[in-house]
C-alpha cells in the first residue's frame, strides 16, 4: 500500500461527500425553505412600508408581514429536516474513521490509536457536523439576501457585496496558515501532557535520584513551546476579528453613508431598511459564525482528520497483513548475517544528571533463540535494561537495536513484547484479551494452544471458556499474569521480555511459563529473575550489580563470579512447605531477606531481621534461640 500525502485530504473528503450525493440532495431540498426565509425576512419588510405602511394601507402593510412570519417558520420547519440529513452525513464518516483507527493499532495496544479512537474521533464528528450546519447556512443567507438585495434594489449590492466579498476571502486565505498553526498548538500540547504523564508518577524517583533540575528544564521547554504555539495561533486568529468587521460590520456602514446617494438613484426608504435587516439579521450573523465555527473548527478538523489518516494507515477497503516483526535472513539478502536478537552497543543510563548511571558503557549481543536470565540484588538496573530494550527509556549515551533495527522505531516496536510485573487485564472476553496482542483475528486453537502452553486453561475453564467475560478485579495477580503470558506468547514478536511477568506464579507454573516461552519458535526469552531456578534453566546468565556486570553460563559464573555464588547461595528450601522457594536475596544494607513463595500474600510467610543473609525461618517459626513471648 502506498502512503497517502496529507494534501490529498480534500480529494479524499470530496470523493466522501460525491459518494452521498443522495444526502447532499436532500440537504440541498431541506435548505431551500430556509432560503426563502431569509428573502423575506428583508423583502417582506421593504414590502410592508413601501407598499404599505408608507402609502396609508396598513392592511397591505399587515400582509406582508404575516407572509414572512409564516416564511420564518416554513424556513424553522426546514432546519429541522436538516440536522436529519446531517445526521445520515456525519455518522458514516464516524464509521469509517473507527475503522480506520481500529485497523492501525488499537489491537497492538498503541496508545495513539486509542487516544484516536476514543477523543480524536469524536471530535472530528462533532465538528464536521458543526461545520456542515454552519457553511450551508452561510451558503443559503447569502443567496437568500443577495438575491434579496437584487429584487429590492440592484445598487443595493454595489454596497454590500464588494466589503462582504473581501471579508469573506481575507478570511479564506487564512484558514491554512491557521490549520498549521493549530497542529503545531495541538501536538505541543500532546507533548507536555506526554511528558507530564511520565514525570508525575515518578516525582519519588526523581527526587530520590537528585534529578529535579534536569526534569524541570525539560518541562519547563515543552511548556514555552505550548506558550509559543499558543500565542502564534491567537496572532493569526485577530485575522478572522478583522474579516467579520469588514465582510460583515462596514456593509451597515456603509449603507448609512450612502444613504442619500442610494435614495437619490430611485432606492425606495423600504428597500435600504429591508436591506439594512439583510445586513445585521442574516449576512452579520451567519459570517460570524462561519468564521468563529471553521476559523476554529474547521482548521481543527483538519488536525485531526490529517492525524487519523496520517500515513501508514489502512483503508476500511483495505486487505489487512499482520506486521512482520522483523527482517528474515532472506530479506537481508543472500549471504548476510542474520541480526542478534537485540544489542547495546556503550549504553550508558542514569535518572538524572546528578544521580549515578545504572547502567555504564554496557555491551551486550544476544543471539536469536537465546535464553536469558538477568539476576542482580534490588536496584542494580534489572527493570531499567528490559525497559530500554523496549524503548521506553532512552539511553543517555550508546544505542539500542532489536532485531537490527534501532530504539525507539515502529520495526523495533513490532519485534519485541514486554511482559511487566503488573499485567494488564481489560474486561472483554479471555478470548479479546489473548488476541489483544494480534492484528488479525486469531483462531481458536491457537488461542487454547497458548493457555495450555503456559498453565492458563485451569482458568479458563473456571471462568467459563474463551468466550466468558473477564472481570479484572475479580482475578488474583497470578492470574491476571497467566493472561498476560499467554498474550504475549501468542503475538508476532520474537523477542519477550519477562520482568517479574511471573512472581505472583507458584514455581511450577513459572517453569512452565518460561518453558514455554523459550520453545517458541525463532524466539528469544529475557527473563528478569526472582528465583535462582529461573537463573539455572536459562542458557545465558546476565548478572547485574550497578555498573558492574558479568556474563556467561550458570556453571561458567559459579567459578568466576563472586557476586553471583552469593546469589546461588543465599537460596535454601524452607522445609515447611516442600516445592516452596525463596526469592533471590536483596543484600540491602540491613541485612534483610524477602521471603517469596508459592503462596500469595497472606501465607504465614515472614520477613527475617536478624539472621545471617542467606538462611530463611520456616513459615509460622519465629523463634530466635526461644519461644515468642515465653511460650513453650
């Protein structure tokens, strides 16, 4: 499919409306009536004196004005008949804009098109229903009160239509530097809510990490770029304040003026008042809100009909490919070395220009296929390398590629998942949840094919199947991180990355998790571990300390690492409860061990003070060299 240039936009909303000519019609029918309304609104009254009114006839005077009366409600009749025709107007293009969206991402789980999907299409149907309403009712006054002014007096239109015609086109020459300026407002104003969505949450960790200055400095320039693009888009907007004085406030003015050259010239004192009531009781209020509504509007229609059909995306009429998650060696051409799985070539990281690097000058190739295991005490960057690799950081020096394509990028995105400690869990279906992940639809044996490859159809068949609606409050952590698992394990990436996916599991199923995950094929597993056993199961060990780093196989590391011995030696089974496993030891400066089993919260496990790092009391035993309050 080729990618469609954003000028072609009118083309495109020429050959929607062409498509609706039976709509347009009939919103051209309904209109009529309202354009007999505003003829008579100032024929009926140039009628009433000159005919009547001023020449002693007052019942002739009376006629005329009931006959626009009853033109004023034919024409309020026919305004209701239009928002009908606008209706069977707007709501199609609605349609197709979902389609559109949903087609481009919303099942990748990409936070544009759900923000498109939700808020930017509703704001373009709102608004192109409002810009239909206002352009055809300024279409039909002015060819209700041109027409108007003709039949009473053609002089009449020397003096209203030259100011009206300039007005009109001082206006029209402003809509596209406006339209640009209200992108250019608009996407400022997306990256400081970007930009404050990320730094909000973690306030804690900035200050923890001394990096407040850095973090107000980078704020502080998307709020001027906001204020810069704010006060660009209100200069240009005086425009439209001057296009309505003169298309639609200097034709009064100049009727009084010329008043008595208009009266000399056979301009009946009926006709200048019927066209004094033209001027301020329908051409001033229909530009006005022709201005207001598509100077404002309508550029912001423009915004976001060019952002939702932006290119890359997929016509509702176009056939739909799953996105490929990366380069094949075929594609690489004959001969060429297939890609690592992901690289870090001198990746340096730090939260703040204060604070210390996590990570510094890091090297790591992982083969395609390759299993593994980041071990490493709390803090020493274990969930600060999966989110880079994921591109949700950037690195502070040296660069990221996953499958040989750089991060961030959208060839990057396609080839990994993220698996987090928090799954997310919507409330459709199990089956909406597991293909959540998917572009195309996904049949129904691969969907229990990955609840069985990763331990999910004991819960599936107590939730009621596939079909059955997903309540995420009602699900345990460990079960919402099943879902999560068997999602990741049915997408089209190659790469999963594990970081704590699976702490809320017992070890069994944990094992038959990763198991799983590493026997998919042409896929590579990265597994941030809380159990040594993950450690032992995966081919490659990358042990983390700060900056410090070590690499190689589990046996190779027992001999050469001394931080990672530790690790392997701080396990030991609590004996109360056979198959149970510690977590890996924090060797936090207290001397402190978390204790993490199979069991949820609310186990009867407990966290040790004052024992030797590397040995765990049984569950219920708390005793230290006694009983627990002198109990025997």
């Amino acid at each position: 499919m080729t990618a469609r240039s954003p000028d072609a936009l009118p083309a495109r909303g020429l050959r929607f409306l062409l498509a609706r000519r039976r709509v347009l019609l009939r919103l051209t029918a309904w209109s009529v009536l309202e354009t007999g309304q505003t003829f008579l609104i100032g024929y009926g009254p140039a009628r009433a004196l000159d005919d009547g009114f001023l020449r002693g006839r007052a019942d002739v005077g009376l006629v005329w004005l009931a006959v626009t009366g009853i033109g004023v409600l034919l024409g309020a009749y026919g305004t209701a008949r239009v928002y009908a025709a606008v209706a069977a107007l707007v709501e199609p293009l609605r349609d197709r804009l979902v389609q559109r969206v949903v087609a481009r991402g919303v099942r990748t789980g990409d936070a544009a098109s759900l923000s498109g999907l939700t808020q930017q299409v509703e704001i373009a149907r709102d608004t192109f229903a409002g810009l239909v309403m206002v352009s055809r009712s300024f279409v039909v006054t002015a060819v209700g009160a041109l027409a108007g002014l003709f039949t009473l007096a053609p002089p009449l239109l020397l003096v209203v239509g030259p100011p009206l015609a300039l007005g009109v086109a001082l206006f029209a020459a402003t809509l596209r530097p406006l339209a640009r300026r209200q992108e250019a407002f608009l996407l400022a104003d997306e990256a400081l809510a970007g930009d404050l969505g990320t730094v909000c949450p973690g306030l804690r960790d900035i200050t923890a990490t001394g990096a407040e200055a850095h973090i107000a400095a980078g704020t502080g320039e998307r709020v001027e770029a906001e204020l810069r693009a704010a006060r660009a888009l209100a200069h240009w907007g005086v425009l439209r304040v001057v296009s309505l004085t003169v298309g639609g406030q200097l034709p009064m003015v100049l009727l009084l003026a010329a008043a008595p050259w208009l009266l000399s010239h056979g301009v009946t004192a009926g006709a200048l008042v019927g066209a004094l009531a033209y001027v301020t009781q329908s051409l001033l209020p229909a530009l006005r809100n022709l201005i207001h509504g598509l100077g404002t509007s309508g550029s912001r229609l423009t915004v976001v009909l060019r952002r939702l059909t932006r290119p890359g995306t997929t016509d509702a009429d176009t056939p739909r490919t799953a996105p490929s998650p990366g380069p094949s060696p075929q594609q690489n051409g004959p001969g060429a070395e297939t890609p690592p799985a992901f690289s870090l070539t001198s990746v340096t990281f730090a939260y703040g220009p204060a604070s210390t690097p996590v990570l510094q000058d890091l090297d790591l190739d992982l083969p395609r296929g390759a299993h593994l295991a980041v071990v490493g005490p709390s803090g020493a960057g274990k969930s600060t390398l999966t989110a880079l690799v994921a591109g949700l950081l950037t690195p502070s020096r040296g660069t990221v590629r996953v499958g040989g394509h750089p991060v961030p990028g959208p060839e990057a995105a396609a080839g990994r998942v993220l698996i987090p400690q928090e799954a997310y869990v919507f409330g459709g279906t199990l089956a909406e949840n597991l293909a959540y992940l998917r572009p195309d639809p996904v049949p129904e044996e691969e969907l229990l094919a990955a609840a069985e490859a990763v331990g999910l159809t004991p819960l599936a068949d107590r939730l009621g199947g596939l079909g059955a609606r997903v309540d995420p409050t009602a699900l345990s952590a460990g079960e919402r991180q099943l879902v999560a698992l068997a999602r990741a394990w049915l997408s089209h990436a190659p790469l999963a990355l594990l970081d704590e996916a699976t702490c809320h599991l017992d070890p069994e199923t944990e094992e038959r998790a990763e198991r799983a995950f590493a026997a998919r094929p042409g896929g590579t597993l990265v597994v941030v571990a809380h159990r040594i056993s993950s450690a032992r199961r995966a081919g490659r060990v990358l042990v983390m300390d700060g900056r410090s780093t070590a690499f190689g196989g589990h046996e190779e590391l027992m001999r050469s690492c001394a931080l990672y011995r530790d690790l392997v030696g701080s396990w030991a089974p609590a004996p109360a409860r056979r198959g149970s496993e510690p977590a890996l030891a924090l060797r936090d400066a207290y001397r402190v061990d978390a204790v993490a089993g199979s069991g949820l919260a609310g186990d009867g496990r407990h966290v040790v003070a004052h024992r030797p790092v590397g040995q765990v009391q049984a569950p219920g035993d708390l005793r230290d060299g006694g009983t627990l309050g002198g109990e025997g």
